[in-house]
C-alpha cells in the first residue's frame, strides 16, 4: 500500500471511529433523556432526623430499590425536598415520604395540587405526627385524622386486617404481629372520619401498649386510605426492625403497587 493510500485509510478509519462515539454518545443521551422522562415513582427522606426515623429511611430504601428490581419499576430517591414542585411532580406516578415531610409553603401547596390532580401518595409513621394546630390544615383533613398520643418504648404488636378483600391487604392472614414500633393513636380518630378505610387495626389483646408511654385502649388504626384520594399511610415506620417480617413486607409492596398502577 502505498504511503498516500495509508493515510487515507488512517484518516477514514479515524473518522468512522468519531462517527461511532459521537452515535454512541448521541444514543446514551437519548436512553438516558427517555429514562429521566419515565413515569417513576419517587422516595422523599432525610438523613438529619432522629436516628430510629434515620434507620427505617434507609433500610426502606434498600427494601423499595429491591422491589422495584423485582416488579419493574422506575424508582427513585432524593433528600432535596426543594423537588417537591410542580416540574418535578409532574412525571410522578407515586410520592413516598418515608421519615420527614416538606419544609416550606411552597412545597406543600405543590404536593396539595399534586394530589388534588389525582397523584398518588405513602406516608410512613413520622409523617403522620400532626398537631392539632397547624398552618396546613389541608394535610391534617387529607391525612384524615390527628395524632394524640404515642406508645413508648417501641414494642412488637399484634396488627388486625379489617378489610381482606382491599389491593393492599391481599394475601394477609387475618392477624400478624408486627415488628417494634412506636404506636400512635389519633384525635380525631381517622376511623371515625367518613371518607376514611381502615385496613389494619392494633388489636385489642395489644392493651395496654406500652411502658413509659402508654396507649390504654380503643379503635386505632395503623394502615387506613383516606378515599377521596389516592394515598395510603402506614404507622409503621420507626427503628430497625421494620422489615423483619414477610407478612408486613407483602403489605408495603402490596401498598406500593396499588398506588403505582
């Protein structure tokens, strides 16, 4: 080959290859653009909360970044609540706060419209720590009731399905014992609320629950859905101990898929 004959060859080699990477590099953007653009459902946490609130939140990430391999679906995390606004909510099939709730006004009323326009919702344990006198009085009526009072230390507890034939519910014996937790009652009591349906209950056999904090007795929900919208709350969420059991784990992949579909 002579030497002018060489180079061209070096030359349309050297430009195929820019040709493949400029391609490659052109596709990897479009998968990756394709991907951001997915439906996907999105976990809202924070690191800097207590520490039995800070365990749960990571070991329910490892635990939903498990079943989303398993059932296909996009999901996602941030600590960064400044995301809970209209852009970024937008392409959220379902919002999960696993251990804190939004930070500023700006962000509630973005999640409020979010769920008014038919978004769906899960809320562990600490979310569900409302007072009775709030400046968002919307998410205490959407919640569907208001915490009163608390179990302490964390204990296990035997959990009541009161309803069997709910997406959530499916595949749950009748009764289970749940792994420690901190226990809430609630005043007003969601099971009271008209628009509320109760899933599990404490059972009575629980009471009194308890050691330094005490909850005596009575109707208290842990897993309920308040039906004007599309959301879940599960009281179960403090410490390690939380996805101990097969039985709750079905549960919150039961809940999970529910509301992503």
């Amino acid at each position: 080959m002579s030497p002018q004959a060489f180079e061209g060859c070096r030359l349309m080699t050297k430009s195929m290859f820019a040709l493949v990477v400029c391609t490659a590099a052109m596709f990897s953007h479009a998968v990756a653009h394709a991907a951001s653009d997915e439906p996907k459902v999105v976990a809202f946490y924070a690191v800097d909360v207590e520490p039995d609130h800070s365990h749960f939140g990571q070991d329910a990430l490892k635990f939903l970044t498990a079943i989303a391999a398993k059932d296909k679906f996009n999901f996602v995390t941030t600590t960064n609540w400044a995301d809970l606004n209209d852009s970024y909510l937008q392409n959220c099939k379902l919002v999960i706060w696993l251990n804190d709730e939004p930070h500023t006004p700006e962000q509630e009323q973005a999640f409020q419209k979010y769920m008014t326009n038919g978004g769906a919702w899960l809320g562990f344990h600490a979310v569900g720590y409302t007072e009775k006198k709030t400046r968002w009085p919307w998410y205490q009526s959407f919640l569907g009731g208001i915490f009163d009072n608390n179990s302490w230390p964390p204990l296990p507890a035997e959990l009541l399905v009161t309803d069997r034939n709910h997406p959530v519910t499916k595949n749950l014996p009748e009764s289970f014992e749940s792994p420690s937790n901190e226990w809430y009652s609630w005043d007003p009591n969601p099971a009271f609320n008209k628009d509320v349906k109760v899933l599990l209950n404490l059972a009575p056999a629980n009471f009194p629950l308890g050691i330094k904090d005490v909850l005596r007795g009575g109707n208290i929900p842990v897993v309920w859905t308040n039906t004007k919208y599309k959301m879940l709350y599960i009281n179960m969420g403090h410490g390690d101990k939380i996805f101990t059991s097969p039985i709750q784990n079905t549960l919150i992949e039961n809940a999970v898929l529910w509301l992503a579909q």
